[in-house]
C-alpha cells in the first residue's frame, strides 16, 4: 500500500526583495568582519632577477595573502605604496620595535 502525502506549501521561492517574516535573530547569521591585512616587515637578502626593485639591506613592510603564502611568495609594499608579489627566499622576517614602526609607515 502506498501513502500519498499532501505538500503544506506551494513550492514558490521567496524573492530578494520580498520581506522576510522571522523571528530569528540576524546576529546568527552575520557575515564576518573584514579586517585590514596584518602587515609585518621583511629585510631583502637577494635581489636576482629584480635589481631595478628590490634593494638588499632594504626594510620593506610586508602585507599578509594567504594566497601568496600558499605559493612561496610575498606581497611587498615599495616607496610608491603600490604593492608587488616576489619569491618569500628573497627576505627575512624581522622584528621593528614600536617607535620605529611610524617612521617606517610614513
């Protein structure tokens, strides 16, 4: 024997624009926040194959991208402010201590 079940609804998809009449709240389903890249300093240690930008000895300031990480590379800030991917053996990571890091920013 086979039992037949009535549907309860018509099927149709809410629209965008249409209102929603829930009770829930919206802090459940929050998006999450966007935060500014965590930026960290690197010294230059090679520079083959980038001798037009990239000094040795030279602090650069480094943005984090979990991209670039996952590809060996950097992302490294120049004196113009524009920001370039390069090869992570290129540099160090280095500690810059507080009253240094605003001279550095700027």
């Amino acid at each position: 024997m086979v039992l037949f079940v009535e549907r309860k609804f018509t099927g149709m998809k809410r629209m965008a624009l249409a209102k929603k009449n829930s009770s829930s709240s919206a802090a459940s389903r929050a998006e999450p926040v966007l935060r500014q890249p965590r930026s960290s300093y690197v010294l230059c240690v090679h520079n083959r194959g980038y001798r037009a930008s990239l000094e040795r000895g030279k602090v650069y300031r480094q943005i984090a991208d979990a991209w670039a990480h996952g590809h060996d590379l950097v992302r490294i800030v120049d004196e113009s402010g524009e920001d370039y991917l390069y090869p992570r053996r290129y540099f160090v990571p280095i500690t810059i201590p507080k009253a240094a890091r605003a001279t550095l920013q700027k």
